[in-house]
C-alpha cells in the first residue's frame, strides 16, 4: 500500500483550479479596485425666494437680527426667522429674504419664508380675504355679536366664536366671507367651518371654498326590473 500511494502523484485542488495541472501560469498580481468620484450635488436657488419684496410707503418695517415687525394701516404682524435664512433692507427700501447656509434644509425654507414675508406685508397694506358657499336645503349662516352661527342639518346650531383680527360677513344666508390682515388666521378660521360639513361628492351638499371644484361621483343605480 506504501509503494502503491507512492507511485500515485499527488494533486493540489488549488492548482488544479488555477491551471497549474495544465502547465497554465496565473500571474500574480492583484486587481486594482475601479473607484468612482461622486461630484456634489449643488441646489439651485429658489426662483420665489431670490425675488425683493416691494414696501409700500404706508407700512413700516422694523428688523433686529431675526424679528421682523410689520405695521401697517389695516394692522401689526411680527415673525422669528430661523438660523437658516435672513432678512435683509436694501438702501432702496427693497426687503430681500437670503440663505445664510447652504444645506438642504435652508433651501427648503428660502422660498417658504419669502412668500410668508410677502404676505405679511401685503396683509397688513391691503389685505387678503375667504369665501365659502353652503350648498344644501336648509343651511344658512348669520351672525350674533362676535358669534358665527350656522345651521348645517345637525339637531343643534353650530356657534364658532370668530377670533380677533378677523371679520366675518355673510351674503344672502349662505355666501360667507371672512377677512383680515393675518392670512394664516384667514386660513385657519375658513378651513375650521368648511370642516363642520365638507362637500360630499353624490350631491355636493356641505360648506365649500368658493372656488372649490367638488369632484361629483354617480350614485347606486336601481335593479332593473
């Protein structure tokens, strides 16, 4: 058995599978790893929030560091700026909302806080306003005091009581408009009534915006005889 197991050469599985049985030679050098340079993403800036925010000659604006305050004929209105964007007053009388980082984040809010910067100044000078219909047998609105009442098909009315800084009228018993200078509070307070009774969409029944589409869906038909 000694001399049989002596006669029989012995193969190395490694070099069989390199091709050494073979007479084949592997070189030896090792693969350089192909490695790719990932170029930076740079953001574009906001078309919105690069514009200047005109001042009329009836409002005053009053900026240290951060605060804004805006006062103007129909009201005050005043906003804390985050660490990722500023204000700034050209000699010109232009307000210009800037990035003061440039990370992610502060292009996210350039050009949110342009256009809150805007509607400040332009509630406090001018304005802005909400309209709703009530559409429905039975649903009207009136007013009692500084109260909004409106009969919407529940077993009781329902009051809201309008908050400050906000006017409230209401057209032909079903037509509201509520109006201010804060075009958040607007928002707020109209979306708060349209939630009482949305528009459903079999018959359009409920409180909507006035220029509200209510996408209308078609009802169950009947069995056919």
């Amino acid at each position: 058995m000694a001399s049989l197991s002596a006669s029989i050469p012995s193969c190395n599985l490694k070099s069989g599978f390199l091709g050494e049985m073979r007479g084949i030679r592997i070189p030896s050098s090792s693969t350089s790893r192909v490695g790719f340079w990932k170029k930076p993403v740079e953001c574009k800036e906001s078309r919105i929030g690069k514009q200047p925010i005109e001042v009329p000659s009836n409002v005053t604006i009053m900026l240290e560091g951060q605060d804004l305050k805006v006062k103007g004929p129909l009201g005050e209105l005043s906003r804390t700026y985050p660490r990722e964007v500023k204000v700034d007053r050209e000699d010109s009388g232009l307000l210009r909302v800037s990035k003061a980082l440039d990370t992610r984040r502060a292009n996210q809010m350039h050009g949110l806080f342009r256009t809150l910067t805007d509607n400040m100044v332009v509630g406090v000078s001018k304005g802005f306003e909400k309209r709703l219909q009530m559409v429905g047998v039975g649903y009207r609105a009136l007013l009692e005091g500084n109260d909004l009442v409106l009969n919407l098909g529940f077993s009781h009315p329902v009051r809201m009581a309008i908050p400050d800084g906000l006017k409230v009228k209401v057209e032909e018993n079903t037509k509201i408009v509520v109006s201010g200078y804060d075009k958040c509070s607007i928002g707020e307070f109209a979306a708060s009534i349209r939630k009482w009774r949305p528009p459903e969409p079999y018959k359009g029944k409920g409180v909507r915006y006035a220029d509200e589409v209510v996408r209308r869906k078609e009802g169950k038909a009947g069995k056919k005889k």
